[in-house]
C-alpha cells in the first residue's frame, strides 16, 4: 500500500487515534496519582505533559 491509499491513511489515523487515547489515560493516571500524592505534585506533572506536548508538536513529530 503506497501513501495516497485510502485504506493505508484510514489505518494510519486509526492507528494515531489509538495511541492518543493510550497517551491521555496515561496522563490522566499519572496527575489522577500525583494529585492523591501532593496537589503541587499535580500541577508539575501537568506542567511536564503540557511542555512535553508542545515540544513534540512543535518538532513536527
């Protein structure tokens, strides 16, 4: 299946929908923790998410 397939792209999206999902249950699992931990906890790990996701879309990845 070369790039301009449809069902190559359908598979792909499918595939990204997937491991988002999976990364913001992660997320929410890791502040859901860190919350019970300590509430500046909660706020630094969201914090960390939130540079680490402008750093992977601003490097295009």
């Amino acid at each position: 299946m070369n790039a301009s397939d449809p069902r190559a792209r359908e598979a792909r999206l499918r595939r990204d929908l997937i491991a988002l999902v999976l990364i913001v249950a992660g997320i929410g699992g890791t502040l859901a923790v860190a919350w019970n931990v300590h509430p500046l906890l909660f706020w630094a790990s969201l914090s960390a998410a939130a540079i680490t996701g402008g750093v992977l879309l601003g490097s295009g990845k």
